[in-house]
C-alpha cells in the first residue's frame, strides 16, 4: 500500500502512525465536523495530506523542530491536524483552555517560550493580541476561521488557508521534507505539553512522550476492545488529558472516528446525531443528562409516569446484574426485556447512547444512585482513574466487575503502593517524562524508584480494586480526633440534584461546617412545582424553604456517615446557601471545576466565621465578574441553619 | 470601526423629489437623497415621519405620486418588488415578515429564489438540476446560518422561535439574495441590549464582509450613531437633515425636531 | 319595452329575495369574520320549523303567532347552542377552519331539520295573496304583469332591510355590533361581551332567515331545495361585499335582475339555463375590476 | 418509542434533505407500500376494492391535489368537482375523438384540460383574495355543471345526458377487474404522491408557502405572485383532473355532470381541511377519513341491529356528519396529519414527554 512519495510510516510516533493509517486504512474516516448543517468528512488520507500540508507551512514560516506550538479552540479538526503537524516536524504542542483567564495564558506562554500559535477564532485572535506585549517569543497566529478577520493587518496574524497553501508550495519545493522529519522524531521523544490547572501552585507543563501515548493507547484499546469502526464525539477541552488521549492518541493507534459538534451550544444534539460506541464524560455531565430526564419525566402523563416508575424499579434490581453478566431469573429477564423496549431502548436513543459499548467517567467522584442508573439501563458505565501526569491510565473497572465504590483495578503494566497517609502511588507506561523546565517539581512528584505521588488518599482492597477516599493533603482531623475527608464529605452532598457545590470545613475546628451551592434547575423546578415563587438566584437561595429543603438533604448525609466507624463524628453541624455560584472566572473553581477551598475559606472567611461562633445570619458582599468582562458586587444577608446530627450506628433506626 | 480604510463606491441608489400621498394624506413631499456603495445610511424620524414609506418606495411596494429613482444608474418611476428583488434590493421589515409555516432553513432557502432556475419537470421529478440546485443552494444558506450563528435552530420552525431570533432569520433570509442594497425597516425593535449589539454586529459585518449598501430606519439613536456612515432625517414626510452622525448630532433643526424631544 | 320592464322587475323582486339570505350572511361576517355557508340551512330549518308548527298549531287561537313565536325561540336556542358549541371551541381559529365549521352546521341543520319534521315537500300559506296583477298600465301598453305575493315579499323584504339599517345606526346594539365588526379588542375593551354579541347576530341572521324562509317557502314550498337558495346569495355577497348591508341589498338587485334579462335575453342563444350561473360569472367579471365588492373597503398592505 | 435516531448522522445535503431521513421512517413506508401493493390485493375482497380502496385512492389524490392549492398555497377553492369533471370528460372527449389513444394518455391530456382551466379560473386569484377567491371558484363549479348538462357535443350526444365507459385497456391489458382497478389506482396515487413531494419541498413549493403565509414578502423577495398562484392553480387541477378522469372512468364506470357537483368539492375540501393544510399525507387520512364516515354511519344502524327508514338513516348521517366536522375542527383544527405528527413526535421523544 506504501506509495514511494509518501513518508515512511515507521509507527513509533503518532505523527508516523497517521501516516501509516493513511496507508493501511486510507479510505476510511478519520474525523469529521458538523459544519454547515452536516457532517463534513475526511479520510485518513485526506488527513494526513492537511497535516502534511500543515506542517510544511508551518516550517516555510519558520517552524522549527524543538518549538512548541500553542493551540487554541474548540475541538476542531483543523486544531487536532495542528497537534500532528507540529509533531511530524519535531515540534510540540501545547493546548491550552480557551477560557483560561489572560494571567494563565501570558504564564504559560512564557514558561513555554510559545513562538506560534494556532487558534479557532477571532476570538482567541484578539486575546493573544491582547497579550501579545507580554509573550515576548510569541510571533506568529494562525487562526482557523476567517470570520471578521478581513481587516485584520497586524503581522503576526495570519490565517490557516495561507499556511497550508504556503505549505504546498513548499512541499513542490521540498517534497521529501515531512518524511526526513518524520524519520527524525524518536518514540522517546515529548510529543505533547499538558498544563495542569494547579489548585495551588502555578501551572506546569506536563511532559509526555510518544511512546507512552502509544502504550496506553494500546492498553486501553486491548482492556476495552476498541475496534477501528467505533465513533467518538469529542467535546471536552483539548488540553485535558483526557480529550488528549481519547480523541487524539486513541483515534490514531485504534483508527476510529473523531467527531467534533458544531458548537459548544449543540453538542447534546450532535450527540444525538453521532450515537458514539465510546463516551467519555465527567460525572458533571452524566448529572445534568439525568437531571434532564428526571425533570423531562415530571411533566410527563401519568401512564407513561408509571411505565417508567415500573420499569426503572426492574433495571434497579435486575439491570445491573444483567449489566455485569451475573444470572438472572427467566422472569427478571423477561421484565427487563420488555423495559428495554419501553424505557431504557429509548431513553439510551434519547441521551444519544443507543451505540454505547463502553462509557467512562471519571476525574471526580460518581453518585452511586447516578452511577447504577446508566448502568443499569444498558449502558456500560465505568469508571477510570488517572491524573495528566499519568496520562489517565491507572485503573479501570473491568467488564463484569464494576463496583461503585472503586475505581476499579490497575490496568496492564501499572504498578501501585501505598505510601504515607494512605498516599497512592503510580508506575505506569502512561508516566510523564518530566514537568516542563521543572527538575524541581518533578523530583518531588516521582520517587526514586520512579513512582508518581498521585496526592490521592486510598487503598486497594482483597481483590484488588482500588478505592479512593480523598485528596491525601486534604484529609484532616477535628479537634476531637476524628478524622475528617471534606472531598468525601462533598461529593456525597453533591450527589443530590439540588446541590450543585459543596464545600466543607473542620480541619482543626470543633464541628463539620458547609457552603452549599444550590442547582438552580432542580431547586428552581422544585419550587414551581411547590408554587415557590422567586426573582432569581439569590432569592431562591435565601428562602426558608430551600432551607429546609436541604436540610433534609444535610440530615440523610449525617445518617449515611453515622453508619461508618471512622467517619460518623465528621457529620456536618451547620450549613449556609451561597448567595452566588462558584465560579472559575473568579477563582473560586479551577477550570476542570474543582473547588479551590482554601481560596474559598478565605474570601468568605466572614462566612466561615459566622458558621461557627453560632450566628443565625451573615452579611455578605462580593465582587463578581460577569461573563462580559465587567464587574460587579452582589451581596445578601445569609441565614445559617443547624442541622441535626445521628449518633453513631442508629443510622437506620432513624 | 474601520471607516477610514473603507471605500465607498460611486452613487448606488438616488432619490429625486419623491413624493407619496395617500388619498391626500401625503407621506412623503420632495425627497431627495443618494446612498453611495457600501455605505451604512441610516434614515432616522419620528413615528409617521415617512420613513417605512421610503423603503417602500425603493424597493417597489409604493408607486410615487412624483419623482423617481436612480439605482444602478438606470431612472424609474415604477419598478415591481419582484423586479427590485432581480436588480438586488432585498429588506426585512418592522413588524416581522417570515413565512410562519416553515422552517428557518426553509424560510432563507426562499431568499435564494432568483438564483434558481430548474425546470419544472425536473422539480417534480426531483433530479438532474433541481436537485443540484437544492444542494449547492442550501450550502449558500448554511454559510449565512453559520453567519448569523443560528445553527441550533436550523430546523424550527420560525413561528416558535423568539423574537429577536426570528430577526436575525429574517436578515438571514434577505442576504440569501446576496442583495447589492439592503433595506432594513428597524432591525433592532424590541430587543434587548445584548441582541441589539448582535445585530449590529451582523450589520457591520454584511456591510464589511460582502460589501452591502444597507439603508436602515432604526429610532435607537446610539445604535445609529455607531452604525451609520450617514444619516438623513426625515420629520413629517420631509426631509430635514442629511449628513454624517457628527453633523445631525449638531444640526439644530434636527435636534428641534427629534433629538431634543426623543431619547 | 313592457316585456323587458316585466323581466327587469320580476328579476329585481327576486333580487331582493337574494338579498334578505346575502342579509344574513353579511351579519354574520361583519360582527364575526364567519362567513357563514349555514345560511341556506337555517333559511330551511326555519322555514320548516315554522310550516310543520303551523300544521301542530292549526286548532289553536292563533296558529300564526304562535307558531312565529316558537320558531324565533327556536332560532334563539340554535343561535345559543352555534355559539357555545361552534364559535366558542373555535375562536381564534383561521377564518378557512371556521368557513369549514359552518359548513358542518349546514350539514346537520339539514339533517336535524329533517329528521325533526320530515322531509316532505310543504306548502305554506300564511295569506299572503296569490295571483298575478298589471301594473303600470298607463306608462306601458298593456301594463305589466307582476305575481301579487312577489310585491307582498318585496315589502317585506324591504321593510326588513329598512329596520335592520336602523337597528345598526341607531340602537347602542347595533352599534355594539358595528364595533365589533371593526375591531375586536376594542370592542372588548368598551365593555361589550363578544360571546353575547355573536348570540344576538346569529339571532338576527336566524331570523332574518325565518323572513326569506317563509317568503320563499309559500313561493315554492317549503323543500330540502331552500337550502340551496345560500348558492344564489353568494354572488349577491362577492358583487356587495361581504362587510356591507347596503351591498347585499344593491348586489341581490343586480344580480335578480341580470340573471333573468340574461336568461330571456341571451339564454335562448346557448341552450338556455344560463341562469344557474350567470350570477356568478356577473359576480366574478365585476371581481376583476373592484376586487373588494361595491362597497367593500380597500385595504392597504402596511409592510 | 420505536426510533433509534442516535447514530443516524448525515454528512451530505443530499440525504439531510432526503424526504425520509430517519431511518425508520423509511422503513415504515415500505412496510406500507408493501401493505398496499401486496396484502391488500391479497386479502381483500370485490366489495371492500370497489366501496372502500378504489375510491379512497382516487379521492386521496384529488384531495392531495387541492391541497397543494388551498394548503401550500393559501389559494381557497370551492371548484375541486368543477376540475375532476373537466378532467372526466376531457378523457372522455379525447378517447372518442382520437382513436386508439392510450387511455392513460387521455387522462394525462384529461388533466392537463383541468390546468388550462384551472389557470384560467386562477387569474381572478391575482385580485381578490380568501373567501372572495373562493365563491369566485364556485363560479366555475356552477359552469362546467351547466355546460356538461347544456352542451352536447361534450356528452357526445348521448340522449340521457350520461356517459358509460368500457373499462380502461392499456396495450391489450383489460382494467376489468376490482383488483386491477385497484392496483391502477394505487400505482397512479404514488407516483402523484411522489411528484407532489418534490414539488413542495423544492423551490416551487416554498414559493407557494411564502405566498401563502405572507404574500407581500415573499414577492419583495422576488416571488412572481402570478407565477405562485397560477402554478399552484395548474398543477392543482392536474391532479384534480386525473383524479377525475380516474374517477369516472375507473371508479363509475357510467356517470352523469351530477356526479361532480358542488358536493363533491365540499367533499374534497374537507378531506383537506380534516386531512390537514399543508400536509401530503393530511390528504390521504382525510380522504379515508371522508369516504369512510359516510359508509360507517351508514352501516351503523345496520350493525346496531336498529330498524331506521334509509331516509332518517341518511337523515342522522348528515347529522352526525356535521356534528363530527365541527367537533373535529375544534379538537383538532389543523387535522388528521397534525395528529399523526404529534405521534410521531411523541413516538421519537418517548419516554419524554416534549
């Protein structure tokens, strides 16, 4: 099938292995886009002659092995040709949010000494002019789409359309110019910069290699069977390691096909349209898919109430075992046949699941209830556990034996131990390299004997699942002793649908203390459907009646833990309702929405203190950013209410 | 704004003397204005100042009682809407005019009328040049949805979108024509401040990506301010002022007779 | 010429027949936007109710008034029972929907008149005289020959026509109904309960049927084909307009009066029978010209 | 409920725009078609060909035909039995004067009768508008009766003024029986169905929905009004022709002009109107839904084992006949088609309810 002008697809690089689908399995799709109002193809030949063409201009720009490569955008498929260009000719790409805040971009920029970026849009076109000044080696933007770019004369802009024509013309030039290159690129070598959102510290650049993108790639597809047919839709950030490895190392070493939505307003649809036989999502959006259905179902007739109150019951005591291949009795089976005609067929075709062999979720904590309702409906949910620094590839629950309460068993070739404080740690072919320009960093975070100190609290139990309790920093004890693991703690509360954040306090104090932050869909259904009527988020936070609502969430937590030895002293004592959502753009949220308490503790440090010294209400003022760019202050008198709390073990009598 | 680098073409379109009356009740008396190519003209007045009326007289709706007018170069007194659409004059109006029955797709599919020319045999039989024709035509309306960033909604039908959606359909549907003049009967009535600032947008791009004429009646006078390369007022069927925003924020006459009692 | 003024008059006293249905309709359109196919059927139902009274009534004191009382109650009830279970569910409905759903009332008038008092042919005979005189006989030699009861019905006929000019200029109803005609919401606004004022239209339409009912029916008898005669008004309505009473009353003339100069004068030249369409060619020839009727209004597109 | 949508993506116009893009759909129509072409000519018997299926079909295109007309375009006529009587005896007309034309020709050449009358009675259309149109249509319905009865030469002289037709031949192929009929029939009201389709989702049918919804944009946009109108009136009345032609030839066999009268176009704009405006397969339900209620009335009494003279019968038929007009337009005023669209909307959001 090697034709002699095209490079030689050696297959130790993911820019070698496009090539070598090109070459094995040329005709068949590699990616595509909805754009305007379809599904816009393209080969894996066709792709390998845009990254070929790519490449080539970036280089007649002046492009060269060792530089790193900023990317900008949404998922697009001009973005992801971007990540293989610039690793066919010894480069490396660096993907960075696109809602990253100006300080984190110019920050990145510098420690990575960005030359050339490629962004989607305008948009991104007039931030990084904006930081121009401040990037001192940035010289170059390619942007993707020309929408308003006509008058753009600024001339470090230009756009991809040139670049690639430039690039044929280089190419005529030069025609053995991609495959020297590509024969230089070494397996060993950096093929991607991840920079992971510090909760604390600065960001760092996470260097992986080809080699262990290849090798996790391949131990993933062996451990779940991915086959070159299957479909991804791809709509979570590319700078996440898990976009990284799933829509782009993935989709090269297994060859399936790489779906991006049209927009970020339409990727419910799009999923709709795609039916992906794989799915990844955090467990954020597996939450709002069933809150939809549970508030879609409120306005539902009652016979199809019933039918689906019948049959939801069936999958919660048949789906799973029949999920996990265990027997089931003739007439279970026959029941859970006739929901799956009746309920789950068509509620997996409404969520867009109908083709799903295998669904993951992961970076956070699942709800139990939320975790056995996909899996019980046939859709095969597991849950993985991984960081950017291991390439999320630790463990996986295997078929068969998925259990909610770990995150399943390591994956082939991964070795795990126990450190202090019940520290996880990790030796996986998914290892980083180093952290970009960071001995330091990277001394601390590997041991000696080549560990990786995951920062996560746990162990692994008799049959060899990991179980994760928290992070390991994060774990604390009251003044009493008791130990208290407040991400344990706010993943249960956040496992009801009207709590949207938790945050918890009790490091050092006398008693558990929460922020709550309310989802304002469920909370607001809620209270229509109570004839509640409210202006708006504050008000709706601030009524006696949301109060008590959570209340009795707060007290179903407390009987929970008042079951568990170690953990039935840290029941909380006394909640407030945030006045306003936590939010990254005022850095109460890192961008992959995890909480940053401390920060937190220390901006309402009014609120906290009014948590403990008793108080039954709170003045608050807070300056907020709106999405616009303006700000602004919000402010309200919160109340704090009490709740009650279970003695140890009465758990049930209550 | 990029007024500075931008060029404007020769004379478009030139009113001369019209005057509308409706049985006796006169609309317009003796208006003469000309809108240059690619120019944004804004026509500003109070209610019942003529101004719908004036668009009705360019493209065709409204036969003047007098006076004519010069589009392309060529004069006339009379023109058909239908003949204004073929020598590329398309609208929206004030109170919107989409098609309730259809979709939006549909609704912008209909702009692209006069560029299609299937036979009807092969319509019915829906092959050969009609089906071509469908395509090719609907990856044009796909350029202007993408345009207008209204993707999500391709397939609603117009009748339950909300109503500033179902303006900017409707400027979707006038610039399927690809139209050489634009006449837009206030864009921006009824919506709020962040749909007026799309719309703007929008507007500006017409006029800067495709080189568009557009005359637009709007009453948001900073809306008008910041789009217009010119503004004629009109008060009363008369025209009281013409010239660029800076010049009718001064003219006394104008601000007598509009700015002053308006916001 | 005696011949011709003999045709012209027996085809204008015939005309106002087609008047009092076209009178009906106009009602109707005006005060509701209905356009009301139902008025054939209700001139029959009507006629039928009031004949088949009669023949109930005949031993009584004074069968006459009796059976009239009855029937206009019985107008009064149906003009209720439209109201209630056509109008109401069907408000805001497209006029076409509505066209529609008048049709199906004619539909079940006819059969419920039927169904109710038979569907034999009767004849009816409330006194109005019989027999033909001359008239004009000292302009025209010879005179001209005219039925008695067409001259009674033309009075009547007329008178009606005067009445119901009155009561729409005069009364606070009628003016009510005027309102409504012209808009709606103001109407509504001015106090005037829509679902009320639809009642009382369709009652005068009923009873405005009841008059050209009886009328038609001691001409012809009292038959299923008087529920045809709503045919015959619809050219009257398109050369009239369908908002104007002064143009059912002048369209019913022009249309009388043509359709028979047509069929004495020109028929014989085709085959005769022109007179089952000529009102409508009349009616469409006078369309092109004035496309909203005589005196219709013109409406200006705003855009 | 049966819809598995997901994964039924498309990456060309070509088959986004395709009549049937889901999957299912097309399947079901298969099934149908099946149904149609091979179950029923196998299960049915004589009368159910001649009393139900023949002229259900033969109506379901007149009345497909008048909704392209009153439905797309928004042009109201009352003169549909006016064009399936030119259509008849047009055909008539042709296949005695010309001999040996293929009958099928002449009902095509019955049809293309109607559309030069029906764009002849569409011209008032450029004018006047809404109920105005619509008497003005009736005008036409009252001439052709007239001139079917009056003039002879179109009745051919017959004595009795009716007209009886050997059944329809094609290259030696007899149209005898009610199963051929039948199949006739149902052939001709696909492949019209199919014509239907493309027209109204291609350029001409948005020309006629832009007229109908608001006229004066769709001309600024540069839509002929006479160009709309009068195509909407010709190709209507082509379809309304053939359905006559088929009507008189295939269904009657032997008519008179009373077959086609003002009955008749009610009968057909109200398989429209129950059907659903603006639907192809409204015009199909509704054509069923009108040609069958008059038989189920009919027979109820019979089935009820209730002894009623034919007159009261028919009596209480137009009754009940009125009654469920009007009780239908105020359930569901945009028809049988809407119904059968929420269905099948509820059916592809199942469990959910919107």
């Amino acid at each position: 099938m090697l034709d002699s002008s095209s490079p030689n697809p050696r297959g130790d690089t993911l820019s070698s292995l496009i090539f070598k689908n090109a070459a094995n399995r040329g005709a068949k799709t590699a990616i595509r886009e909805k754009d305007l109002g379809i599904w816009q193809s393209w080969s894996w030949a066709e792709v390998a002659e845009e990254v070929k063409l790519l490449a080539s201009g970036l280089a007649a720009n002046g492009y060269v092995r060792g530089n790193n490569l900023a990317i900008i955008g949404d998922n697009r498929p001009r973005l992801y040709w971007s990540f293989a260009a610039s690793q066919s000719i010894g480069g490396v790409p660096v993907p960075l949010y696109q809602d990253a805040i100006a300080d984190e971009m110019i920050y990145v920029f510098n420690d990575a000494e960005i030359e050339f970026a490629i962004v989607e849009d305008q948009e991104q076109v007039d931030k990084l002019l904006e930081i121009l000044p401040q990037c001192e080696k940035l010289k170059c933007i390619i942007y993707d789409d020309p929408r308003g770019m006509r008058h753009y004369d600024h001339p470090a802009v230009m756009a991809y359309a040139d670049v690639r024509e430039l690039g044929s013309k280089f190419l005529t030039e030069q025609p053995k110019f991609i495959e020297d290159e590509l024969n230089k690129c070494h397996t060993d070598d950096v093929s991607v910069i991840l920079y992971t959102s510090g909760t604390t510290s600065k960001p760092k650049g996470v260097c992986l290699t080809h080699k262990s993108c290849i090798e996790v790639a391949q131990g993933d597809m062996g451990f779940d069977n991915y086959t070159d047919d299957g479909e991804i839709l791809s709509y979570l950030p590319m700078a996440w390691v898990g976009d990284h490895l799933f829509s782009y190392a993935q989709s090269i070493v297994t060859g399936f096909t790489v779906n991006c939505p049209e927009s970020s307003e339409t990727v419910m649809i799009d999923l709709r349209e795609i039916g992906p036989t794989y799915y990844f999502a955090p467990p954020r959006v597996f939450e709002n898919l069933l809150t939809q259905v549970t508030i879609r179902m409120e306005d539902a007739s009652n016979i199809k109430k019933w039918l689906f109150g019948k049959f939801m019951g069936v999958a919660r005591h048949t789906g799973l075992d029949i999920m996990d291949g265990k027997p089931v009795s003739l007439k279970n089976k026959i029941l859970y046949g006739l929901g799956n005609i009746f309920v789950y067929g068509p509620l997996r075709n409404n969520l867009g699941m109908s083709r799903i062999k295998v669904a993951y979720t992961g970076g956070a904590a699942i709800g139990p209830d939320l975790y056995s309702f996909y899996r019980s409906i046939g859709i095969n949910l597991k849950q993985l556990y991984g960081q950017t620094e291991t390439l999320a590839y630790v463990c996986k629950q295997p078929d068969g034996d998925a259990r909610i309460d770990s995150v399943g068993t390591p994956m082939p070739g991964v070795d795990i131990k126990v450190g202090d404080k019940g520290e996880i740690l990790v030796k996986s072919p998914g290892l980083l390299k180093e952290y970009y320009k960071n001995p330091g960093a990277t001394k601390e975070a590997i041991t000696a004997e080549g560990f990786f100190k995951t920062g996560d609290a746990g162990f692994i139990d008799q049959d060899g699942h990991l179980k994760i309790i928290d992070r390991a920093k994060d774990v604390g004890v009251l003044n009493d002793g008791t130990m208290f693991a407040p991400q344990f703690l706010e993943n249960k509360l956040k496992f009801f649908p009207f709590i949207k954040e938790a945050v918890c306090f009790g490091d050092g104090r006398d008693a558990v203390c929460t922020f709550i932050n309310i989802e304002m869909d469920a909370v607001g259904n809620w209270a229509e459907r109570q004839g509640l009527g409210y202006s708006g988020y504050v008000d709706l936070a601030g009524k006696s009646e949301v109060y008590a609502l959570l209340q009795e969430c707060i007290e179903q937590v407390n009987q929970d833990l008042a079951m568990e030895d170690t953990l039935s002293g840290s029941q909380i004592k006394r909640f407030l309702i945030l006045h306003k959502e936590l939010d990254a753009d005022d850095d109460e949220l890192t961008r992959t929405r995890k909480v940053r308490r401390d920060f937190v503790a220390e901006k309402y440090g009014v609120l906290v203190k009014a948590l403990y010294d008793g108080s039954k209400t709170c003045f608050i003022e807070t300056q907020v950013k709106f999405e616009d760019g303006r700000s602004g202050t919000i402010s309200a008198d919160l109340a704090i209410s009490d709740a009650k709390m279970i003695p140890f073990n009465q758990g049930l009598a209550a | 704004m990029n007024d500075n680098d931008r060029k404007l073409g020769p004379t478009l379109l030139k009113a001369d003397n019209i005057s509308l009356a409706f049985g006796g009740v006169k609309a317009l008396t003796d208006i003469s204005f000309e809108v240059k190519e690619r120019e944004v003209l804004a026509i500003i007045g109070p209610n019942g100042a003529g101004k719908s009326s004036m668009l009705n007289v360019i493209n065709g709706v409204y036969h003047p009682n007098a006076g004519s007018v010069t589009y392309k170069g060529t004069v006339r007194q009379q023109m058909k809407p239908h003949e204004a659409a073929k020598q590329g004059i398309a609208r929206t109006f004030q109170n919107i005019a989409l098609f309730k029955g259809m979709s939006v797709l549909d609704n912008i599919m209909t702009g692209r009328t006069l560029k299609m020319s299937a036979g009807f045999l092969a319509q019915c039989l829906y092959v050969g040049r009609a089906r071509n024709e469908e395509i090719e035509h609907r990856k044009k309306v796909e350029e202007i949805i993408d345009f207008l960033q209204i993707q999500s909604i391709r397939k609603t039908p117009v009748g339950r979108l909300p109503y500033g959606l179902q303006k900017r359909v409707e400027l979707g549907r006038a610039l399927a024509a690809e139209p050489t003049l634009l006449l837009l009967d206030e864009p921006m009535a009824g919506m709020n401040i962040e749909e007026k600032e799309d719309m703007s947008r929008f507007i500006l791009d017409v006029n800067d990506e495709f080189g568009t004429t557009i005359v637009l009646i709007e009453h948001d006078m900073g809306v008008v301010m910041d789009l217009s390369d010119r503004i004629v007022v009109l008060d009363y069927g008369k025209k009281i002022g013409d010239g660029t925003p800076a010049e009718i924020r001064n003219n006394k006459e104008v601000i007598d007779a509009y700015l002053g009692v308006s916001d | 010429m005696g011949f011709f003024v003999e045709v012209l008059l027996s085809g204008l006293m015939a005309g106002v027949l087609y008047s009092l249905v076209a009178l009906g309709f106009v009602l109707i359109f005006k005060a509701s936007g209905v356009f009301n196919f139902a008025q054939g059927a209700m001139v029959l139902f009507a006629a039928l109710t009031f004949v088949r009274l009669l023949d109930i009534l005949k031993d009584t004191f004074a069968p006459i008034t009796l059976a009239l009382i009855i029937t206009i109650a019985m107008m009064i009830m149906l003009a209720m029972a439209i109201e209630r279970l056509v109008l109401r569910p069907l408000v805001n409905q497209p006029g076409i929907s509505l066209f529609m759903a008048t049709l199906g009332i004619a539909y079940f008038l006819d059969g419920f008149g039927q169904t109710l008092w038979g569907s034999d042919i009767y004849t009816l005979d409330i006194g109005i005289p019989k027999g033909s005189i001359f008239i004009l006989e000292s302009v025209f030699e010879g005179g001209v020959l005219v039925a008695k009861e067409d001259l009674v019905a033309t009075v009547i006929a007329g008178l009606l026509v005067v009445t119901l000019a009155i009561f729409f200029q005069k009364t606070r109803i009628g003016r009510a109904l005027r309102a409504v005609a012209d808009d709606h919401q103001a109407a509504q606004s001015i106090g005037i309960p829509l679902n009320y004022i639809w009642v009382i239209v369709w009652t005068v339409a009923g009873l405005v049927a009841l008059v050209a009912g009886v009328i038609w029916g001691s001409k012809l008898g009292v038959q299923f084909s008087l529920s045809l005669i709503a045919l015959k008004a619809l050219p009257v309505l398109i050369l009239g307009g369908f908002e104007s009473v002064l143009g059912a009353v002048i369209g019913g003339l022009i249309i009388g009066a043509g359709e028979k100069l047509a069929e004495i004068y020109i028929g014989p030249y085709v085959g005769g029978g022109i007179e089952y369409w000529f009102a409508y060619m009349l009616a469409l020839g006078f369309l092109m010209f004035r496309p909203q009727g005589l005196f219709g209004e013109v409406h200006i597109d705003r855009v | 409920m049966f819809y598995r949508e997901a994964g039924q993506f498309k990456t060309s116009y070509k088959a986004d725009q395709a009549v049937f893009p889901i999957f299912q759909d097309k399947v079901f129509v298969a099934i149908w078609l099946l149904i149609g072409f091979v179950v029923i000519p196998m299960l049915a018997n004589e009368y159910v060909f001649r009393a139900i299926f023949i002229p259900v079909i033969i109506m379901a295109l007149a009345a497909i035909g008048l909704n392209l007309l009153v439905g797309y375009c928004g042009q109201v006529s009352l003169g549909s039995g006016a064009f399936m009587a030119v259509g008849a005896y047009a055909a008539y007309n042709f296949m005695i004067r010309i001999p040996d034309l293929n009958p099928l020709i002449c009902f095509l050449l019955g049809g293309l009768s109607a559309t030069v009358v029906g764009v002849i009675f569409g011209i008032p259309s450029l004018r006047i508008k809404g109920f105005y149109l619509a008497v003005a249509t009736l005008a036409l319905q009252f001439f052709t009766d007239w001139t079917f009865s009056r003039i002879d030469w179109f009745t051919n002289y017959t004595p009795s003024g009716s007209i009886a037709v050997q059944p329809v031949a094609v290259w030696g192929f007899v149209f005898d029986s009610p199963i051929r009929k039948y199949l006739l029939c149902l052939t001709v009201l696909v492949i019209f169905t199919i014509i239907a389709k493309n027209l109204v989702r291609g350029r001409i049918g948005r020309a006629w929905m832009a007229t109908r919804d608001m006229d004066v944009a769709a001309e600024i946009i540069g839509i002929r009004p006479i160009f709309a109108k009068l195509s909407a009136f010709a190709v209507s009345s082509f379809f309304i022709g053939v359905a006559g032609a088929l009507w008189a030839f295939v269904h009657l066999g032997s008519w008179e002009p009373l077959a086609f009268d003002i009955n008749l176009s009610f009968s057909i704009l109200f398989m429209v109107i129950i059907g659903g405006l603006g639907s192809i397969v409204g015009g199909m339900l509704g054509a069923a839904f009108i040609t069958l209620l008059p038989l189920f009335l009919n027979q109820l009494p019979i089935w009820l084992g209730i002894n009623m003279s034919t007159a009261m019968v028919s009596h209480l038929e137009y009754m009940i006949f009125g009654a469920l007009i009007i009780f239908f337009l105020a359930v569901e005023p945009l028809g049988l088609a809407r119904i059968w669209q929420i269905t099948k909307e509820k059916l592809r959001l199942w469990p959910f309810p919107h």
